[in-house]
C-alpha cells in the first residue's frame, strides 16, 4: 500500500511541476498569427529624430498578411512606399526576424534580408532580435557598420497593440499599431509571392 500511495504522490507532484509544452516563442508565433489577414495603422512613439524623416506625416500601416506554421510575412507601408515586409520564422532553436526590402519592379534592394535571431526565450508578448552575422556582413558591405549591433524587437498585446522596435546604442526607433482598430488592407507589398 504504502508503495501504491508513493507512485500516486509522485505521479501527482511531477504533473503539477511538469513544464508547459508550448514556449513563450510558440505563445508569441500564436498571438501574431490569430492576428492574420488584418491591417493596423501605427505611429511613431519613439522621440523625433532626422533618421525618421522618411516617416514624418506619412501613414504607417502593418498588414499580417501571409501566415502558416512556421512563416508569416508582414508588409509595412509607408505612405506609398510597400518596400519593406517584416518576416518572422520559425527556426529550430526559437524565431527569426528578417526584413525584405524590394524595389517597385519587386526586385531586391541591395539592403535586404537583414535581421536577427532570438537568444532567450522571450514572452508571450515581446521577443528581441540581436543582429545576426548575416546582417553583420552586409551591414559592413553596404556602408551601414552602425547598424551592426543594432536589435530589433515585436511586442504583442492581443488587446490593444502591436510593435515593432528597433534599439542601438545612439538609436531607438519604435511604432505602435493599435490592434483595437483594423484598418483596410493596403495593397500587397512590391514582389510579394
């Protein structure tokens, strides 16, 4: 009896202390995709600076518009600008952020492709990006050694919103979309598939 009652004690104990199955990289994943198909307007929260003048007075809108399991594509448009699309993925250790950057006849800006990996887990609403090599290397390429330690970062509050953040030691920049408010769907971002 006594060791019956033990191996139900312990069935019980390890159950309750057993980790959740699912990280907060799947959590996050899962708040970005139930937000597919939408669009939002955001601002610029971040303070001024001449390096946000491309986005002065412009409207800012973020379309979640491609997702599956492991991928979704969100096209940022500026104004008329549909060049840029951030891209979150799926990887075998956590999530990816890269940032397509096309021309209109949807050919590859020169600066494409750049992002970042996460390192820690993260929360169910925020996960960093630090700067990959990949980025690195081009960064350096390009002209644009600044960038090289720059880490970008989403946050997710289902309610009330969505953001997109960029820091760097000299830099922040950071938009807020209000997800209580969906907006019409701007056309497809330059050389979406």
């Amino acid at each position: 009896m006594r060791n019956i009652l033990c191996a139900a004690f312990l069935a019980l104990t390890s159950c309750a202390s057993a980790p959740s199955a699912t990280s907060p990289q799947d959590q996050f994943f899962a708040r970005l995709s139930a937000l597919c198909g939408k669009a939002y307007e955001g601002h610029i929260v971040s303070p001024a600076v001449p390096a946000d003048a491309n986005f002065a007075g412009k409207r800012l809108i973020m379309h979640v518009r491609n997702c599956s399991e492991n991928e979704i594509r969100m096209p940022f448009q500026v104004g008329e600008d549909r060049s840029r699309t951030w891209v979150v993925t799926r990887t075998g250790s956590g999530l990816r952020l890269k940032h397509d950057h096309r021309h209109e006849d949807g050919s590859e800006d020169v600066l494409t492709q750049y992002g970042g990996e996460t390192v820690t887990a993260g929360t169910a609403q925020r996960q960093e990006f630090p700067v990959d090599q990949f980025s690195k290397d081009l960064f350096n390429r390009q002209n644009a050694a600044v960038s090289t330690t720059n880490v970008w970062a989403m946050e997710v509050d289902q309610a009330r919103t969505f953001a997109y953040e960029l820091r760097r030691p000299g830099r922040f920049f950071r938009v807020d979309f209000d997800l209580t408010q969906p907006v019409t769907a701007p056309p497809p971002a330059w050389g979406t598939r």
